[in-house]
C-alpha cells in the first residue's frame, strides 16, 4: 500500500491553502487546480477568497481560471472567525453574542405567553 501525505486539511467542501507569499499560493493554487481537474472535480470561484494575516494592511492579488479571488479581511471557517489582524476580539463578541441572542429570543417569547 503507497503512503499518501496529507498536506491539505479537507473538510467536506472547504480547503485552507497557507503559504509565506503570493508565488507559493499561486504554485499551490495551481497544483489544487491540477488534482481537482484529475479526479473530475471543480472549484467554485465565487465562494473562494484570499486573506494575508498580517499587522499590516495588505490584499492579495490571486487569479485562477480567469476569475479574479476576493481578498477578505475576515472569514468564518469551521465555526471559527479568522481576522486579517490575527486578533480573536471579533471571534470571542461572535461567541458570545450568539447565547445572549438565544436568551433575548425566549425573554420575548416568555413575556409574549404571560408568564
């Protein structure tokens, strides 16, 4: 049996790339390409985006399959909010902000029923 190197965590339909610069993405983009072609598989360009993490303000400029990728400065994958930045502030007011909208919604309905 041949050994298989996992360089790619795949999550169903999500796929993180990271790499140093925009040449390595670019090479990696384009081997993803490749493999994708081989197996008869496809990329959805227009749910594809770029982020570079950085304390700087920085875009990222990627072209793939004549489709221009949107640099982003923040994505939620997996359940989790990355920031350009590199900070967690945004993800922590999500997280918690998420209960206390539960909590306000079964106040309302509370109050609603009279009780």
């Amino acid at each position: 049996m041949n050994a298989c190197k996992v360089q790619v965590p795949l999550f169903v339909d999500d796929t993180v790339l990271a790499a140093d610069n925009e040449e390595d993405l670019k090479h990696d983009i384009a081997a993803l390409q490749e493999a994708v072609r081989e197996h008869k598989l496809g990329i959805y360009w227009g749910k594809t985006n770029t982020m570079v993490v950085s304390k700087e303000p920085m875009e990222c400029n990627i072209k793939a399959e004549e489709h221009s990728v949107e640099s982003v400065e923040e994505v939620v994958y997996l359940g989790v909010k990355f920031s350009a930045e590199g900070r967690m502030e945004g993800e922590l007011d999500r997280r918690l902000g998420m209960p206390m909208s539960a909590v306000g919604a079964m106040q309302k309905k509370v109050f609603e029923a009279g009780c």
